[in-house]
C-alpha cells in the first residue's frame, strides 16, 4: 500500500469521526465511495474492465489461450491471476517495488475463486482431460487509494463479464484425436456465468468500530482488517475465502459482527454490481456511445 | 525485406484505408490522476498509453554532485496489451532499451538548468500496444510533463515514417503495417527548432530516400505538435475557467 | 532438589502479573494493556524496588536469549573504521550476553568524554581493532549511537600498532596512554578505568 | 503408508501397490466410505496426541519441534538483523519475514511445493504478525525459517503452533501464547484436524456436487477448511484463514470447534514451556555456583595485593582522570 505519513493528530481525528459514525468525507461505516465502471476497453484482450473507486484507479484485462488440464480433476478449466502494481501509483512500486502487495493480492483472489462452486470451472472446459480453456486475468493498478481488495474483485468479476470466449467446434480426425477449430467470427461466442462469483469485502476496525471501504489514510490507523469473500447462490450469500489482513488480532465478537457487516455489504454490492454490468451490455450494443475510457 | 503486402494500394490508400501522409486520430487529455505530480493520456489510433511524472524531488542516494537533473524512466507494457500474451511487463531488453531511448529525448528537452541536484521521475504505461508505441509513450510522457509545470524548452514530439514498395513515404505506421515487412523509422524532434533529439531506425533505408522519409516524419511531428499544442490550450482553459482567469488568452 | 525457592514465580508470555499503579515502572519483557501489567517473555518474574518507592517489574528470562542492545546498555565493541567526526564499530555482545550476530555501532567526537568535548581528537583516542566498552544513548534507523564519556567507558583491549606478526595486547599505564610490554611503545587512548585480566595475571 | 500417486512414467511392473495407485473421482468415493467418520456433530473436540520440544538445536538460540499426530515441523528463529529493503522501513514497526520449507521426503506430489511452500509462507507471515511485540525491533527483520518433515494435514495450524514455542524459547517479546488449529466440512461431515488424504480428498473432489446433482440442487454440497490461530487472555483471534465454500452458520460453528481445541492445546504448550523455564532456572543457578567461586578467587587475589602493600600499583595504574568532572 502507498505509505500515507499521518501524523497522531490526525489519526485521533479520522478515530473520532468513525466514532460518532460520520467519516472525515462525510460518509457513514457503512456507505463505498462513489464507483465508476466501465467495459470494453482493451480491444486487443477478449475481456477488459476498468474500475475507478474514488481514487483507486484499476485496469483488467482477461486472455484466454487452450491449455491441457490438470490431472487431478481433468474436467476444470483453469484461471490464473496476476496483478501489476504500475510505477504510476507510487515511485515505491518502480521496478519489483509492489512485488509484496502484488503477491497477496494475487494469493486472496486465488483463494476466494479456489472453489468450483464459486467459480464454475466446468463451462472452461473442452475436451475433458484432453483441452480445457486457460484465462488468464490480468490486473493492472494504476493508482492506489485505499481498499485494494475490492476494487481488484469488483474490476475482476465486470472483466469475466466482458469476456467473449469464441465458440469452438471439435471434429474428430481419423486418428481417434480431435481438432480443435476455433470461430472467428467475433460475434459467434459464448460468455461466462458471473452469478456466484466472489467478492472481497474489506472490513476495516478502527478503535473499536468497524467499517467498509476505509481510505488510503484510515487504513494507515487501523490495526487490522477482514476481507470477507461474499458469493451469491441462489439467493443466499457464502463464504468463500475469507481473512484477516493488517497484522492485528481481533476479538472473537468483533470478528462475528465484522463478517455479518461484510456479508449484508457484499449481498448489496453484489446486486448493485450485476444491474450496472446489464446496463453496460445494452450500451455496448449498436446505439452504444464511443468508450469514455480514460477521457473522461 | 520483401514485404509480402503492398503497403500502398495503386489508388494511394493504405491497409487501414488512410492517405499515406495522414495520422492515426489522436486523443488525449491531461491530468488523469491526483496522486502523481502530472499525468496524461493519449490515444493514437489503437495504441493508448498513461505517463505519470513525479519529481523534481531529492535525487534518492544516487550520485548527486552533477548539477543537472537526474531523469529516471520506466517503461512498461500490460500484459495485455498485445495479441499475443506477454508474461512479464517489464524488465525485458525492449522496455529496458525504450527507456533509455524515452530519458535521452526526454533530456534534450527539460530545461535541465533549472532543477540541479534533484530527480525527476516519469512513468509510462502501455495499456494497448498496436505500433508506434515508442512514439505515442514519448508524446504521452511530453504532456505529463507539461501537466507537472516542468519547465520544457518545447514540445518534444515523436513520429514514425516508412517507405512504401513504390517509394513513397509514409506517416505514423500501424502495427498491421509494421509487422507486414515495411521499413521504420522514428524521431523524436523539436519541431519549431527543427532539431532532432533521437532517431532510431528498424532496418536499412537506401541513402537518398532516407532524406524524404525524414523529411515526411518530421512533418509528422509538427502535425502532431498542433495537436498536442490545442489540447494543452484546451485543457487550461477548462483547469482555467473555475478561476474564471479563462477570458484572458 | 529443587531449586526454585517457593516465592519465584514462573511466568510466561500473556500472563497478567499485577495492577498498574502509580509507583510501578515496567521492567524488561512486560507490556501494560487497558490497567494490567502482562508478561511478553517467558522467566522469573522479579520486583526489585530500587528507588524510595517505585518498584520496577522485569521478567528475567534464564539461560540464553536473543537480545538487541536497548538504550542505556553497556555493550563491547570492536573498533572498525575512524573518522575525524566519528567511529564506526560492530557490538558484539551486550551487558554480559554475547550476540550471534554484530550490530552496527557509531559513536561520534563529541560522545567521546564528558568534558572539552570539542577538543576530542579521535586519533589519539581509538585505533580500529581496539575492543570498546560503550554505552547506548539512542537507536538510529539502522545503527547504534554509543558514548564513551564515562570512567569506566573507553578502550580495554588494544593492539600496538607496528606490523608485529604477533600482536600483543597493551598495557594500560594511566587513563590515556598504553604501552606494548615487548616493543615499550607508548600509544595514545581513551583508557576504560576497568582492572582488566591481563594487569592481574601479571601481577600474580 | 506407500502412497504412489501416478507417475508420469510407466507404472512400476511387478510390485505390489497400495490400492490408492490412481485415485479417479470413483476411488473418492469409497475412499471417503472408507474413513471412519465422526458424527455429524464431533463431541471430543480435542487436537492429536502431540509432543513439543523448545531449544532442540544447539547452534541456534531459537529452535523448537513438534509432532502434531504424524505431521512433524522444526521452527527456528534467526536473530533480528538490519531491514534490508528500504520500503518497509518506514512503518514504525519491525518487519517478520516467514519462509516455509519441505523436506524433499515430506509429500508426495512435487510439482507443487515450490507454490505451496509460498502460499504457506505468507498465511504464516501473516498469523504470527499480531503475536511479535513488533515495535521492540523497530527498522530490524526478523526471519523464522519452518521446515515441514512430515506432512500429515494441518500444516499451516502447526507450524503456527511451532513458531510460537519458539519465539518464546528464543526471548523475542511476544504478547500472548498462540495456538492454531484446523476444522473442516466435506460432504457435512466435520472433520477436526483432518489427516492429509482427508485434505486432499477435499481439494480433489470439491464439489463436484452434481455427481449426486438429485440431492444437491436444494442444499448446496458445502465444502470448506477453516485454520484458526488465537490468542487467548484476551480471546483474540489472531489469523483465521478459510477455503472453500461455507455458508456463515457452518463458518462461525467451524471457527468454535478450532477455538475449543485452540483451548487444551494451550494448556499443552503452557505445561511445555513452564517445564523449559524451570530447568534453565536450575541451569543457571548451576553456572551461578561455579562463577561464585570464580569470584571468591579474584576477591582473595585483590586481599593479597593490599596486604603486600601493593594497594598503591592499583590506585597508580588508574590514575584521577583530570577531565572527568569532581561530582
């Protein structure tokens, strides 16, 4: 994270203001800075998604290539995560600088889509055993301002949205292989079910309350933190990969009500999410208005 | 190298339908972040790019007693920026040599004078490479500059140039163009002064058309000048008018 | 037998030891949380009252331990680099626990002596390979800064400085000079007022 | 037990293989018949049968091993030294790095401990992060190397338990004992502790609910891991890391069930520790002896040069420092 210097003053002030439940930005514990989202930037990735939450400006962009699966369960897709903290947040992240906060960005995602039941690998599948889809999710910070985790999740779940993945048809040759021969036709594909993919939902304790979407600065004055992954299925919200980040311990009482804040936050965010990801897929349509991107 | 395509139909249009001496449709604008000291973005054709400038600030532990500006580079590339995936952004011998080519350029325009003993850091960004993306980085990193209030002596802009089968020169080269086999050339110019900063070319180019191609990129340049030139105006102006000093030019 | 006299107590990291009031000071290896005073390091816990009423609470951990050398501690070191503003040296061992791995010392001109502290001249005070007795005034960021201005403080083991293959330790004669027994060269030093081991062996 | 799981060569002719050669989806299931399961609802709530050593090894200060039931673990912790990068210096707090290690004979599958040692490595870094006093070493690192010898399931829970016996045997401040432990739910049996085949079962076979799909369109086949770490004076809860797909009521049952078993193995390692501190108290009154009598001969020593007169060559040989003030 970008080392905010903060003086004792000022985290007495910020302690206060989450005291009496009114944040120095006028926010309540539990209200998210104002989002904005916006797909199909990346032409050359098969899935792109741009996320800018107050300040914390993230880019992703999902590729996909054929790949064999794995052995063991030889009838799942595979994904793979990789974050690039840019020099452009920060001179800390020039050269291997975020290698850190890249790993344990890359490590709770990993975790949260770990189970099949989260992220339904079946659909990557081809040729059980033989061909499966690999995607590899690209994540690019190109500015940090505070609540990392959910940004990268937010930004992650509208990218799998955006992603076209071309229909593939499989002959079978003399031989007993099959060949694979994939459509190029850019219109002709099928998408991904994002229904139960997770969500982080970072909740932060400061003294002793607890609130969600903290900034650069309260997340210097807290002592520790639940990144609570919240996924949707049929209705009902589970758990799929939740911890504790910060370097702090938490009281076990703190820790239940933290995961019931985080829970209802993420069922909320989670609803919010998909209708903004259905308004963007009619503009993306033919009356849809040139990309805004980073013109705005 | 025989280019398997015809770069230049007969009736003078290229691949992606534009006259030969025509650029790609330029977008930018200025100020995209609040945490860094200046920051732009600029769209040439397909190939988008973001540049951060940091500094000057205190030159960190490096040799300090030259009394001119230490400028430090990196060049970077998403990893999914190119058909093709790459795995590392950075830390290649391409982005390693591109930042060195983007702090030479860069050198010979920031007044160096004016900031002795102290760094300047700039970053640049590639979110989506389709050629020329040396070129674009160096404009985008350019406005930047000029969004941090760095004094610059001008506008220092970059423009590719290749050569046709039918030896007509062409302006700002795509990557369809660039990989169909056509000759490159990029320079980095200061256009009023007419001065070249950097030159760089990607194969042999016969000695008397060499001049001509030249001769078209740095029209390139000052084209691209005017356009950099009106979007600065333009984005003073709207930085301008809440303090309503913006009736004055 | 056993050893544990009944009144030690055995402690270990998280135990609540007693109420905090106002006359008791925190002691090494305790930590004080909303009103009580807790252990942080497993040992005997002892209440030495030294001053009229303040009692001080340490846990004293038995056997070896890690230590890193904390202000105020008399630490031994080894002179590495002179400058005319400073010493650069490597502590090696604090109070009476040698340290697995050195850490970084630096003690300037003016820490030296307590009195005409400008008038120091390193030279004539320390020479690299000498063994220092320092004490720690503060932590830098990465290294120590250490005083000598004490009696007790200074160098306690010196080399002459010929290029004998055979290096002899020096003899203290007075508190700033010290002689090598074989070649007699009296070198200049800032002597520690300590009865070091060799002066008693050879006077038995 | 011989576990071969399928080598990419050829299957070696001739010898006798356990049956668990290659474990296909169908050998899961009557793999998990197989196991002997708990009730639904596990009553003894208790870790294995475990055995702690501190300071085993003699050319470290801070060393400790366990036995967590079959999984064997070795911690040491290496003195603080300088913060080498330069980034992390800034927090007013010390930096502890955690580096996991296996033995090459500790599991089966190698492909994939280059990744799991990283991963184990950072959820360690970050559970032991809230028990090291860490403002004591302020800008100094601390580096605690684990190294697993056996693995048997539960590896995370007990290296965190190894790391904590020995940072209190090496005197690093801490502000609490820690103990871990794992739970986890697979098809709505729990398993406490559960045994490495149990864990990988788990990861094999996740969900694939709709193998039975008739029963699980209702009920959602939950599956999931939970390793708790906590401090217990003040029922903290240090780290606790889950996996898998629980819904809260099965989470917050999982988290109790750890912290019960966190209970006793405290009292386990409380018992380790006190016994430790009691016999490095006798060592040290031992030592104290003989140095007493070390003394005793440099007191006779200094007696008999005041009574030869010599008094003088002592006072000579420290004469008054005319710079150091009269107090």
């Amino acid at each position: 994270m970008a080392y905010v210097a903060l003086s004792e003053a000022e985290k007495t002030y910020i302690l206060h203001g989450v005291e009496d439940d009114f944040r120095c930005d006028g926010r309540s514990r539990r209200d998210y800075r104002p989002m904005e989202l916006e797909t199909g930037l990346v032409s050359n990735a098969s899935g792109s998604a741009r996320l800018r939450l107050a300040n914390t400006d993230i880019l992703v962009g999902v590729k996909t290539e054929i790949d064999v699966p794995n052995p063991l369960t030889p009838e799942f897709g595979k994904l793979e995560f990789f974050v690039d903290c840019s020099a452009n947040a920060t001179p800390e992240f020039e050269g291997r600088g975020g290698s850190d906060l890249a790993q344990e960005l890359v490590l709770s995602l990993q975790n949260a889509y770990e189970s099949p039941l989260a992220f339904d690998y079946r659909t990557l599948c081809l040729i059980p055993g033989q061909q499966c889809w690999k995607l590899y999710i690209d994540i690019l910070i190109l500015e940090c301002g505070g609540n990392l985790h959910d940004a990268v999740s937010l930004a992650a779940k509208a990218a799998l949205f955006n992603t076209k993945l071309p229909r593939v048809t499989a002959t079978l040759l003399d031989a007993g292989i099959t060949d694979l021969i994939i459509s190029d036709n850019p219109y002709d594909c099928t998408r991904i079910g994002i229904e139960t993919v997770p969500l982080l939902v970072t909740v932060c304790k400061i003294g002793d309350y607890c609130l969600v979407d903290p900034s650069a600065e309260e997340e210097v004055c807290s002592t520790v933190s639940v990144v609570v992954s919240v996924s949707m299925r049929n209705g009902e919200p589970f758990l799929s990969g939740t911890h504790l980040t910060g370097g702090g311990a938490m009281h076990r009482d703190t820790m239940r009500n933290c995961l019931q804040l985080g829970l209802s936050i993420g069922e909320h965010l989670d609803k919010l999410l998909t209708k903004m990801l259905k308004l963007e897929q009619e503009r993306v349509g033919p009356k849809r208005p040139k990309t805004v991107g980073f013109l705005k | 190298m025989a280019s398997n395509f015809e770069l230049l139909s007969e009736q003078g249009l290229r691949l992606d339908g534009r006259r030969p001496h025509e650029l790609r449709h330029i977008k930018c604008k200025l100020g995209v972040f609040e945490q860094p000291d200046g920051s732009a973005y600029m769209e040439q054709g397909n190939t988008k790019v973001l540049a951060a400038v940091y500094g000057p600030h205190q030159a960190k532990g490096k040799k300090t007693e030259s009394n001119d500006v230490i400028i430090n580079c990196q060049y970077s590339q998403a990893t999914f920026s190119t058909a093709e995936r790459k795995n590392r952004p950075r830390g290649d011998r391409k982005s390693l040599e591109f930042k060195m080519y983007l702090q030479q350029a860069l050198s010979a325009a920031i007044k160096s004078e004016l900031y002795p003993r102290s760094q300047i850091d700039i970053y640049v960004e590639v979110l989506q490479a389709d050629g020329a993306n040396y070129a674009v980085a160096l404009n985008a990193a350019t406005l930047a500059l000029i969004d941090a209030g760095i004094c610059l002596n001008e506008f220092i802009v970059a423009c590719t140039a290749s050569l046709s089968k039918s030896n007509i020169p062409l302006t700002d080269i795509s990557h369809f163009e660039e990989v169909s086999g056509g000759p490159k050339l990029t320079v980095a110019a200061l256009p009023t002064a007419e001065k070249i900063a950097f030159l760089e070319m990607s194969e042999r180019f016969h000695i008397d058309h060499l001049e001509t191609v030249i001769e078209t990129a740095m029209a390139g340049c000052r084209e691209i000048r005017d356009i950099l030139e009106a979007a600065v105006k333009e984005h003073l102006l709207h930085m301008g008018s809440a303090a309503d000093w913006a009736r004055v030019c | 037998m056993s050893a544990l006299a009944d009144e030690t107590i055995v402690c270990l990291p998280g135990e609540r030891l007693c109420r905090t009031e106002d006359n008791i000071v925190l002691g090494i290896g305790t930590y004080e949380q909303n009103g009580y005073i807790y252990a942080s390091k497993s040992g005997i816990v002892n209440i030495d009252d030294s001053g009229e009423n303040c009692q001080v609470v340490s846990v004293h951990k038995p056997g070896f331990h890690l230590t890193i050398p904390a202000t105020g501690d008399v630490v031994t070191a080894r002179v590495l680099v002179t400058t005319p503003k400073f010493v650069k040296c490597a502590i090696f061992c604090v109070r009476n626990v040698l340290l697995e791995s050195s850490y970084r010392g630096l003690l300037r001109k003016e820490d030296v002596r307590e009195t005409e502290k400008d008038r120091v001249d390193i030279y004539k005070s320390f020479k690299p390979g000498d063994v220092i007795l320092a004490r720690v005034i503060n932590q830098l960021d990465q290294s120590f800064l250490l005083t000598t201005a004490e009696n007790e403080l200074g160098v306690v083991i010196a080399y002459a400085s010929d290029a004998r293959k055979t290096r002899v330790p020096m003899v203290p004669v007075g508190w700033s000079e010290m002689q090598c027994p074989q070649t007699t060269i009296k070198e200049p030093r800032k002597v520690a007022k300590v009865l070091p081991e060799s002066s008693i062996n050879a006077v038995k | 037990m011989l576990r071969v799981t399928q080598t990419k060569n050829s299957l070696l002719d001739g010898a006798s293989i356990a049956e668990e050669l290659y474990t296909t989806p169908k050998d899961g299931e009557d793999f998990f018949e197989s196991l002997d399961k708990p009730e639904k609802e596990p009553t003894k709530l208790a870790p294995r049968n475990t055995f702690i050593r501190p300071g085993v090894l003699t050319t470290v200060r801070g060393s400790a091993y366990m036995e967590y039931g079959n999984t064997k673990v070795l911690a040491i912790v290496a003195p603080p030294k300088e913060l080498i990068r330069a980034s992390a210096r800034r927090m007013n707090m010390g930096v502890l790095n955690c580096y996991v290690n296996f033995a090459a004979f500790a599991t089966g599958d190698l492909e994939s401990v280059a990744e799991r040692e990283r991963h184990l490595g950072s959820m360690l870094t970050k559970a032991m992060e809230p028990v090291v006093c860490r403002t004591e070493f302020l800008n100094f690192q601390l580096d605690i190397r684990v190294l697993i010898l056996d693995d048997d399931g539960c590896l995370l829970s007990t290296a965190i338990n190894c790391c904590g016996v020995a940072l209190v045997e090496c005197g690093i401040s801490t502000y609490d004992l820690i103990t871990a432990s794992t739970a986890c739910i697979f098809r709505d049996h729990v398993f406490l502790n559960p045994s490495a085949k149990v864990e990988e079962l788990l990861w094999k076979h996740r969900g694939n609910s709709n193998t039975n799909a008739t029963s699980s369109t209702s009920s959602v086949q939950e599956h999931g891991l939970i390793i708790t770490a906590s401090m217990d004076t003040f029922e903290q809860i240090a780290q606790c890391q889950q996996c898998g797909y629980l819904s809260p009521a099965t989470y917050v049952k999982l988290l109790d069930y750890t912290l019960t078993i966190n209970k006793s193995l405290r009292q386990l390692i409380r018992g380790v520790l006190t016994k430790r501190v009691k016999e490095q108290h006798e060592l040290d009154l031992r030592e104290k002896a003989e140095s007493a009598l070390e003394d005793q001969r440099l007191e006779d020593i200094i007696e008999k040069l005041k009574k030869q007169g010599l008094d003088e060559f002592i006072q000579s040989n420290i004469k008054e420092d005319p710079y150091v003030k009269r107090i």
